[in-house]
C-alpha cells in the first residue's frame, strides 16, 4: 500500500512540475510571436528605405529596433531549449524510478508465484484449505491470499500503465527536443543575420556623419518644435481647471489601446543617445511611433479634445484631456476631431502626416499627468 501511495505522490508531484514547465513554454511562445511579428514589421519598413537609396535618422532608429528585437530573440529561443533540456531530463529520470520500481514489482510477483507453484508439490488447493481451524478460517485465507495476488497483480499493471504514460510523453518530449534542433540552427542563422544589419547599419551610420552640420539643423527645429509642443500643453494646464472631467484614467495603465493599429517605437521617452552624433544626447518627451500600415490615429482613452494646434516641424498636434491626464498627438496630416468634441476609446483622431522628411509616417505621441511628463509606453497595453 505504501508503494501504491508513493507512485500516486509521484505522480501527482510530477504531473504539477510538468504543467508548470508547459505554462512557461507557452509564455516564451508567446513572447516569441510577438518579437516575429516586430521583426517582420521593422525588415519591411527597412525594405522600402533601401529602395529610395536615401538614409535617415530614422532608418538608423529602426536598424536599433531591429538589433534590440533579434538579440531578444535569440534569448528567448535559448531559454526555451534550456527549458526542454530540463524536461527531458526530469522526464528520463522519472522512467528509471518507475522501471526500477515495476523490475522490483515483478520480480515480488514472480515469486509469489513459484512459492506457489512449490507448495503445490506438497499440498493442493484442498489439503491447504484443509489444514485451517475451520471453515471460516478457511475462507479468510482463501479471501486473503486471492485478495493479495489480485493487489499485487493491479499494482504491477497501474505501475505498467503509469510507465506507458510517462513513455508515451517522453517520446513526445523528444521529438519535440529534436524539432528544437531547428531552433539551434535558426539561432545561427539569427546570430549571421544580426551580424549583416550591423555592418549595415554602421555603414549607414558612417554615410549619415558626413552630413553632420544638416543633421544639426535638423535636431534644433525638431527641439523648437518640442518645446513649442510642450508650452502649448503648459499653457493648457494653467487655463484649464484640473476637476473639469473626472475619468478612471488611472486605472488604465497597462491597458490603454495604441493609438496606430500597427507600429513600431523607434524613439523612447526621455534623454538617451542620438543614434548617429556621437556626443550629443536627444530629449523625446513621448515616444515616436512608425506607423508600418495605416497611417489612422485614434483615441488611447475616452476624453475630451481640449486643443488643435499648428506646430511647425509637428504639423498639427491634437489633446486630449482625460481628468487630470493629457494625451498628446503630434505630427498629423489632417484631424477629424475639434475643441471641445468629447471622444471614446478608440474614436479617430486624424492621420499621420506622410509626405518627405524623416517624421514621415511617424505619430509623436505624450502622456501628461497635469505638468509632469510620463512614459506613454508603459501605460499602453503589452
């Protein structure tokens, strides 16, 4: 019985490490897919660069993103092999326990057995029977022998059917290991493709230096244009009382819907490194959003349209007031929406403006609480 018992703990044990390790695999599925479906995003937005022969700044960010995304990509097939190797270790393990447990099982059995077939020789069934104090003493040593070798025979064959189990699986297990040999190899093919797109993207980096003075030119209007942005949405804050719309706003970090269907963060909130100028840092308020299908901008949050205005190097740039929240989207081509319109989730705002120059196809997109910037990126849904 207490053998019966420690297979089932097994088991049970066992079976919980295996749905554990599954939920895992799934996530890093998860993660994987997601990092694909950038990859794919970035390699045909990068395409339609090269074929105007022309480089850019964005281009170059893009090249970043791209880099950023194949590196996880590479972690995250790692792990998931690392995650598999241990499996198929625990799993083969598991099978020596339990066949060793079984060997034992029937050697007991075959045993039983011979003791059996040898007290034949010197008594039968009837003289066995014959040979207990009564009748009823009789029947309990038929009942219990009978009810012994029947134990023994169930535990010998759940022990067998658990065994097949855990065959079975690991046999699953192992083809799915030996599938993941095509991961190994599409991590090399990753590593060689890494490789490619940064001598490309340092070549392109070593071309665009030579336009340094225009890339200078460049950074100062879209710095005036920053800073114009930012005093509108300053001005707004002082004009506008904090209790004018009262919403759950706060509650939506995490969820909120993005504000293009399909896009790609080329530039991250707050000071880092300019991609190209060595010793000069860029400031980005929000995020910068390429847009890799429709140039549509809708609504992250329900509010109100508290401004439109004109922002030379942002085009035209609508907020929207959520409560004390400020949403802010800037470098549009045309707006579907006017000052004090009240707006769902997801309701158009206006498009991106997609014409020549580097903000082309890219949405400049804030998140304010009252004066204090915040990154736009964490609130958006994941």
């Amino acid at each position: 019985m207490n053998k019966r018992l420690s297979v089932i703990c097994f088991l049970f044990t066992f079976y919980s490490w295996f749905c554990i390790q599954g939920q895992e695999l799934s996530s890093l599925n998860i993660q994987k897919d997601a990092l694909l479906k950038k990859i794919q995003q970035a390699n045909a937005l990068l395409k339609s660069y090269d074929q105007k022969k022309t480089k850019s700044i964005t281009q170059i960010r893009l090249y970043d993103r791209q880099i950023l995304d194949r590196e996880k990509l590479i972690l995250l097939y790692n792990q998931e092999l690392d995650v598999l190797n241990v499996q198929i270790r625990q799993l083969s393990s598991s099978i020596i326990n339990i066949e060793t447990e079984l060997l034992q099982l029937k050697e007991d059995y075959a045993h039983l057995i011979r003791k059996a077939f040898e007290n034949r020789k010197v008594y039968n069934q009837f003289t066995f029977f014959l040979g207990a104090e009564s009748f009823n003493a009789a029947y309990r040593k038929y009942i219990l022998l009978s009810e012994y070798n029947k134990f023994r025979k169930n535990q010998g064959l759940l022990v067998e059917r658990k065994r097949d189990l855990l065959n079975i699986e690991y046999a699953k297990l192992k083809v799915k290991r030996d599938d993941k040999s095509d991961i190994i190899a599409r991590v090399e093919s990753e590593k060689t493709e890494l490789g490619f797109i940064k001598q490309s993207h340092q070549s392109n980096i070593v071309q665009l230096k030579k336009k340094e003075r225009q890339i200078k030119k460049e950074l100062k209007k879209q710095e005036k244009a920053l800073k114009l942005l930012e005093d509108n949405i300053l001005r707004l804050v002082k004009e506008v009382s904090k209790n004018n719309t009262v919403t759950n706003f706060n509650e939506a970090k995490g969820s909120l819907s993005w504000p293009v269907q399909n896009g790609l963060v080329i530039s991250k909130f707050g000071e880092h490194q300019h991609p190209v100028l060595k010793y000069v840092k860029v400031k980005n308020n929000g995020i910068d959003i390429k847009s890799t299908e429709t140039h549509t901008v809708t609504s992250v949050f329900k509010g109100e349209i508290s401004r439109v205005v004109g922002i030379p190097g942002y085009n035209k740039a609508v907020i929207v007031r959520h409560g004390k929240y400020l949403t802010v989207y800037a470098n549009l081509n045309s707006v579907s929406v006017t000052p004090g319109a009240v707006v769902e989730k997801n309701s158009i705002i206006g498009t991106i403006y997609s014409g020549e120059g580097e903000n082309s196809g890219v949405l400049h997109f804030e998140l304010w609480e009252e004066n204090r910037k915040i990154n736009p990126e964490i609130w958006l849904s994941r």
